[in-house]
C-alpha cells in the first residue's frame, strides 16, 4: 500500500502534464490556421474578406494584405468611406475580374471613390512583389485596371505594381466638383493593352518616381489633365507620354523613351508642356517645349538627349548683417528657390531681400520659377 501510495501521485502529475502540453498545441494550431487562412488584418484584429476590412478600417489605420487573394469573378472592392488610410500589399498579389457592365469606366479591382477618400498604396515586404492586377479580357477596349481613382477620389502610391489589361491605374474625375488626383513616389505601373497610368478628365497627377511601361501604347497618358513629373521612367510600345484634350503637363525630371519609331512625348494641339530637365530619347520637337532660357541640350553616352538646366549665380549683400545659415550661391531657372532668412545684426530685425542696393521695391524670401539672370 505504502508503494502504492508514493506511485499514484507521480502518475495523475505526469497525466496532467501531457494534458496540459496537448492543449497548448491544439490552441496553438488552431490560431495560426486561423489568421493564415483570413484575408487581411488591422494592427492585431484579422478580417476574412478584405470588403470587411475596408468597412472596419478608420482614419489613420493600415489595412494589411495577409495572402495572396483573388476576387470572386465580375466583382471589386469600393472604398468610398471619405478618410484617408493606408493599404500595404505586404508582398501579396490581389487579383480581380472586373464585371463586364462595371458601373465605374475603368473597371479597377480597388475603386477609390468621392472627394475625401484617400488611400496610400504600399508594399512594405522586403522582396516588393506585392502587385493589383485587373485581368479582365474582354475585347478591344478592355477597361479592367488594378486602380481606378475616380470622381474625386485620391491615390498615393508608395510601392508596389499595378497591371490592367486597361492601364495599371486609371484617374477619372467624371464631372466631380472636386478632381481626382493621384501622386506617385515609387511603384511599377503596366498597362497591356493601354497604359501604365491614365488620366482622364480633369484629373491632378503629380510623379517623383516609379517605372511605367506599356506593352502596345504610350506608358504614361494625359487627357484633359494636369501634370508635373519631377521623375520616374516612362517607356512605351508608342511613345513614353502621349497628351491630349487641353492638358497641361510640367517636366522637372525623369526619363522618357519612345519605341517603334515613335516620339518620347507625343503632344497634340491644344495643350500646354513645359520641359525643365529631364532625358528624352528623341529632340524631335523637344527644343519648342523648353522653358524660356533652357535651350541646351546634350546627349548622353547611352544615346538620351539630355535638358541641361540654367542655373545663375546669387550673392548677398548684408549691409553688416551675418547669415547663420541657408546661404547658397547659385539657383536653377525654373525652381523656386528660398533665400536665407536666418540673418542677424545688432538692432535691426530681418524680414527679407531687396534686388536693389538702394531697398526699394519689394523684399522677398524666394527667387520665383520663373526669374532668371544673375543676381549679384
């Protein structure tokens, strides 16, 4: 009995370990089939479809795309919620089959809609293959796009690809009070049958990077648009930009490449390009769209003819004073420039610079985009 006694204790303790591990094992699995198997997630809270996530999401959060996920067919996702939020790709791919009679010319799978609504696209893996493909085929005029940006809607892109058998991303105003912008830091952007990112009516576009090309038209397409592209490369089937229907276009930077005996911007009648800098496969026409007083252009050893911009030269005359800090020595024509205000002297407040020595006139803080000349 007493062999006994000292045995059974050992025994229900052993029973309730293994009881005790068994279960910790099966809690375990059971979470992660469970997030692994929903859609995406906000901080620590998964959803199952990433509609419920758009609906769940508030000012300021990130929706992150948790796996790979393709729409059901003829269906998108509208986020029409008029707050701005972020939306990480996370490295996934999100692939939809826009319906045929899609309501929103442009058929995008992530429709951003009405003024206030905002979203940031990003992908923030480190392999950067996150991607939103619009992959409806349906003849000719296929509207099927990863993106579309549309009556008043915003678009920040940040990271990651966008491809359509349309454009990559298409920015349709459609009559709104308020246009539908979009501005691009990075990403790439494919169109198949059109183009890497179109603008159609009204819409605001401002580029500083990003890849877009197309594979049987221009890469990047303004209609009825304004623009300033401060970078990026833009290369086409046709031409690296086409702008039609009174659009207005700004070029600080970037490199444009057209193909198949096309022009690297093709401008119709009509609209308004100014070309700061940037590099251009091609100077046909190029030299009539230079800003006043830019007008060198050379080529580069990889055959781009190249916008060389004007700079001039700047000194100050302080009358006593000292600059602390800002002081520069010259400024590039066709950039607003800021002067150095953190000026000192003894009894005197700063508030700006004259032109002249005799300080008359107007004193500023900036030399204007659009002065030129030496200022010495």
């Amino acid at each position: 009995m007493k062999r006994n006694s000292k045995i059974f204790p050992v025994c229900i303790l052993s029973s309730i370990v293994l009881f005790f591990l068994i279960a910790i094992c099966f809690n375990f699995n059971t979470t992660y089939k469970a997030s692994d198997s929903q859609d995406a997630r906000i901080g620590n809270t998964y959803y199952s479809t990433i509609k419920e996530a758009f609906n769940a999401v508030k000012a300021g959060e990130t929706i992150i795309l948790n796996k790979d996920v393709t729409l059901a067919d003829s269906t998108y996702l509208l986020f029409d919620r008029k707050i701005a939020i972020t939306f990480d790709l996370n490295g996934h791919n999100l692939i939809g089959n826009p319906p045929d009679n899609n309501p929103f010319i442009g058929s995008g799978v992530i429709v951003v809609r009405y003024a206030g609504s905002q979203i940031m696209f990003t992908d923030s893996s480190s392999t950067k293959t996150g991607r939103i493909y619009g992959n409806r085929d349906y003849g000719t005029y296929d509207k099927s796009s990863g993106v579309l940006i549309y009556e008043g809607g915003e678009g920040i892109f940040s990271g990651g690809t966008y491809e359509g058998t349309n454009s990559g991303v298409y920015i349709l105003t459609n009559g709104a009070a308020t246009d539908s912008k979009a501005t691009v830091y990075d990403g790439n952007f494919k169109g198949h049958k059109w183009h890497g990112m179109e603008v159609n009516g009204n819409g605001v576009l401002y580029i500083y990077g990003g890849n877009f090309t197309s594979e049987k038209s221009s890469a990047l397409k303004l209609r009825g648009a304004d623009s300033v592209v401060y970078g990026g490369s833009f290369n086409g089937y046709a031409n690296g930009c086409r702008i039609e229907s009174d659009s207005n276009l700004e070029v600080y930077g970037g490199t444009f490449i057209g193909n198949n005996g096309n022009q690297a911007i093709d401008v119709t009648s009509g609209c308004n390009v100014t070309v700061y800098s940037g590099n251009f496969s091609d100077k046909s026409e190029l030299e009539k769209y230079l800003a006043d007083g830019n007008t060198q252009l050379q080529q580069t050893p990889d055959g781009l003819w190249q916008v060389i911009t004007s700079s001039y030269k700047v000194s100050f005359q302080t009358n006593g004073g000292k600059i602390n800090s800002g002081e520069i020595s010259e400024y590039i024509y066709g950039v607003e420039t800021t002067l150095p205000t953190d000026v000192t002297k003894d009894g005197y407040h700063f508030v700006g610079w004259f032109e002249d020595s005799s300080l008359t006139g107007d004193f500023s803080t900036k030399i204007s985009s659009t002065d030129s000349g030496n200022k010495v």
